[in-house]
C-alpha cells in the first residue's frame, strides 16, 4: 500500500496524544509559545529523546541558566504540529529525511540545528531466531509513516529479502518491489504499535526509540539493524526557519553536544542509541 498525505493526516488524527511538561510547569495544550525571554519549550518523543532532554534540563540547564521545559508526544507528527503552530519553540524527534517529506507534505519551513543522536532500526521476531529462518508467506510489519516504512523496506533488501527499483528514490513503498521470493506480505502498523505486533507477524520493522521502550536493544536482539556509517537518520533538534539565532537555542546545543550528554547516552542507552556528534 503506497503511504500518501492523507494517510499522514489519518495518522495525525488516529494517534493518541499525551502532553507532559517534564522540565517545569508548562501547559501543553495552552497554544502559545514562551517567547525568547521565558522558557524554552522543546517537544519530543519520550524514549530517548524526551529522557535526553530531561537530563539536560535537570542537570546541566541550571548551572548554565536554561530554563528548558520538555513537552512529550507520543507520535510522529504532532511535534512538528505544535512546533509550526508556535506551541513550543523547537522540535527533537526526527531525522533528516522524515523532516523533508513532512515539509513536502505539510508545507513546514523548519532548519535543523544539531544531529545529536542515531538509533537504528531493527528487523525483530518473537517467532524466529534468523533471517534464513523466515518462511514463505510471512507477514511483516513495517512503520505506516512513508519515511520509516521505507527504511524498513530498505533493511528488508539489505538482508536479501526482497529488492526495491533502481528509481524508488529515498522513500520507497511496497508499489516498489520488484522482486519478492519469499512472497512476504507486509502490514503497516503505527510505529509506536510495533512492538506489540510481534505476536501478530513474522517479523517486524521496529524504530529505535520504539524498541527502546518496548525493552528491546537493537545491538542485542535485533536479528539485522541498519549501519549507522554514513546515515541518513541522524536526529535533529529543529526549529521554525528565522528562530536560529534564538540565545536559548543556541545555548541548549551547546548541552546538548557536551561532553555530559555524551556520556549520559553512551552510559544509559549501552549502543542502543548512538552520540552523532
């Protein structure tokens, strides 16, 4: 099935939204933004970037005098919602690719600041223990936002799964597939949902920070993850085009690329996320 706008705008509407303001007291639902001389809202996904943020903002703001406030969603597009809409000031969830198709699709005008991190996305199974273990007819599910279903799809190649057209650009769908010996059949679940379809399916295309919260390690139980040499899908701190120059933005990816940060992922997150800068 080919991922289009509107399916992006079910999703808006399907996800289930949870608000949190985990730095102060911030009310998510208030509509406006702090301003450049109140606190600094940054939404995120919760697991690792919301974690990553709080950590920030609970030891390292203060001495640098942040006042950083976490707003924490709990899927894909309504950070990028709140951001446009001036409801926080900058957004800590997504990767570059993702970011262009929504600006494509959304109309956004945002720029990335900072690659902080990389979390890979794994093929899991509760059912097999290899790759060459996958019987025919097996169904699997992949992400139903285009970006992520694409990796998905491309990691499915890179183990000799199936194989995408030479023209499928950057977001492939499963229109194309041009070759599928095992006869897999694919079934395109809200990424947060993933982990729970492991009963369900053969096999799953699971994002990082999803697995993370499911307690799942990509170095550990996944059975293929993507190479982080040369990725596209490092996650970017983003904020409305023209706010660049915002002190307080400047001054959190200063802490965001610190030397504490660094070793705050690399301690809790033991490979499963990865310090980009």
């Amino acid at each position: 099935m080919r991922l289009t706008p509107t399916g992006t705008t079910a999703l808006a509407l399907a996800a289930a939204l949870t608000l949190s303001a985990c730095g102060g007291t911030a009310d998510a639902e208030d509509g406006t933004a702090s301003g450049s001389d109140g606190p600094l809202r940054v939404a995120a996904t919760p697991v690792p970037h919301a974690e990553i943020l709080q950590f920030v903002a609970d030891e390292l703001a203060p001495d640098a005098g942040l006042d950083l406030e976490v707003v924490e969603f709990t899927d894909y597009v309504q950070p990028n919602v709140a951001l446009d809409d001036g409801s926080v000031d900058a957004n800590y969830y997504q990767h570059s690719v993702y970011l262009a198709d929504q600006e494509a699709t959304a109309g956004y005008d945002f720029t990335e600041l900072l690659g902080v991190n990389f979390q890979p996305q794994g093929l899991y199974s509760s059912s097999i223990t290899d790759l060459g273990q996958l019987p025919e007819g097996s169904t699997v599910a992949i992400p139903n936002d285009p970006v992520n279903g694409a990796r998905g799809l491309l990691l499915l190649q890179q183990e000799g799964l199936l194989t995408l057209a030479d023209d499928a650009g950057d977001v492939p769908t499963s229109l194309d597939i041009t070759d599928n010996p095992l006869d897999l059949e694919f079934s395109e679940v809200e990424a947060a949902q993933l982990p729970r379809s492991l009963e369900d399916v053969e096999l799953a295309a699971i994002p990082g920070n999803y697995a993370i919260e499911a307690d799942l390690n990509p170095a550990e139980d996944a059975l293929s993850v993507e190479s982080a040499e040369g990725s596209p899908y490092v996650i970017q701190l983003v904020t409305r085009t023209g706010n660049e120059d915002d002190e307080r933005l400047q001054l959190l990816q200063e802490l965001l690329s610190s030397d504490e940060t660094r070793q705050f992922i690399e301690e809790t997150y033991q490979g499963a996320v990865v310090p980009a800068f």
